[in-house]
C-alpha cells in the first residue's frame, strides 16, 4: 500500500464519526467492546468492525484485560497523542505519533544513547 493510499485510509477513517467517539473514549482509559458499545450507544457488532481497522491502522492497541476469577477479554486503547498532516507538492502525508509507555520510552532513548 503506498503513502497515499495509507494517508487516504486513515482520513477516511477518521471521518467516520464513531470512530471519533472510540478514540475519544479510549484515550481516558482503555475499554472494552462491551463498555464501547454503551459509550457509544451503538452495537457491538459496529465496534468490533471499528476496532479491528483503528487496530490495523494503530489508532488502537488491543489488550487482554484478566479478571480475578480467571476469564478474560480484550480492552481497547488509544495509541496516538496527535496526527500531523502536511499537504504539500500534490500529495497529503499524515504522521501518527503514538503513545509510549515507560519501558518503550527507556528502551527508545537508551538506543538512541547507544547509536550516538
């Protein structure tokens, strides 16, 4: 898929107004399909289809969340801080900068440390 294609798709989806809600709902915590549906008041089924391409794009992480007693189930989270586009010599670029936990943070300038 080329660059075009790719920024084509993301603005696309960012279009679609529950995929709006989602990534809203879930950059103040992560949820699951089922709390989703209810902040969204759609049906699931609509979430799942949302969810798996904001997963494939990296708008969202996918997390198994596990219960005291044992079961678990996939939670939802937002893995962007802002999008930045640049129109410019006819074409349209859009970058994502995605969250970084602690670890990933450590672990990207400890590299960046060790390559200087």
């Amino acid at each position: 898929m080329s660059k075009d294609d790719r920024a084509e798709e993301l603005l696309e989806l960012l279009g679609e107004e529950r995929v709006r809600q989602i990534l809203a709902a879930t950059s103040r915590e992560p949820l699951s399909a089922k709390e989703l549906s209810e902040e969204c008041d759609v049906a699931p089924s609509t979430i799942y289809r949302r969810v798996e391409d904001m997963v494939a794009t990296d708008l969202l992480v996918e997390q198994t969340h596990i219960e005291a007693d044992g079961s678990h189930h996939s939670v939802y989270e937002a893995n962007v801080d802002h999008l930045d586009i640049d129109i410019e010599d006819g074409t349209i670029e859009i970058r994502k900068h995605v969250r970084e936990d602690a670890s990933q943070r450590f672990s990207r300038i400890w590299n960046d440390i060790r390559d200087t």
